[in-house]
C-alpha cells in the first residue's frame, strides 16, 4: 500500500478574502479516487484529474460553486508529513 501526502485547498469565494483553507494529511493507500469521493457532494459536481510528470496527483473540484484542489503526493518511506487534521 502507498502513502500519500493529500493537501486539500477550499478557495474562499469572497472577494475581499483571498485566504484559503487548507488541510494536510497523510493517508495509505493503492488508490486515491475514493479519497477524493467524500468532497464531491452538491447538486453541481464537476472535478478533473491531472496526473503530474513528478508523480503527484491533482484533482480540481468545483460543487456548487465552490472550489477545492485536493493533491496527493507519494511518500517515500521514511518521509516525514506534518499533519493539521485530526484522524
């Protein structure tokens, strides 16, 4: 099983707010497409996947209207993650 890195970015639609959430966590396993299931809830889903030449992998999701980039890159092992979510 691969551990990954995912970095999960919620754009703020404010204008005056040019912030953005975001969220790391370190997770295991052989396909990362279910991971990324649980954010694409809405009435109005649209997401891509791009599969980047260094191996991580970028998935841009809009659900009604709001727009998140969720990335996971491979660890190899050893690699240390700093993680800022609980579970």
């Amino acid at each position: 099983m691969k551990r990954y890195e995912m970095v999960r970015e919620i754009f703020n639609s404010c204008s005056n707010n040019q912030m953005r959430d975001v969220f790391i966590k370190e997770i295991q396993t052989d396909n990362v497409e279910p991971w990324v299931q649980e954010f694409l809830t809405g009435t109005q889903v649209r997401w891509e996947k791009h599969e980047n030449p260094d191996g991580s992998i970028l998935f841009d999701i809009n659900t009604d209207g709001m727009m998140q980039r969720i990335t996971f890159t491979e660890l190899a092992e050893g690699d240390p993650v700093f993680t800022n979510e609980a579970g």
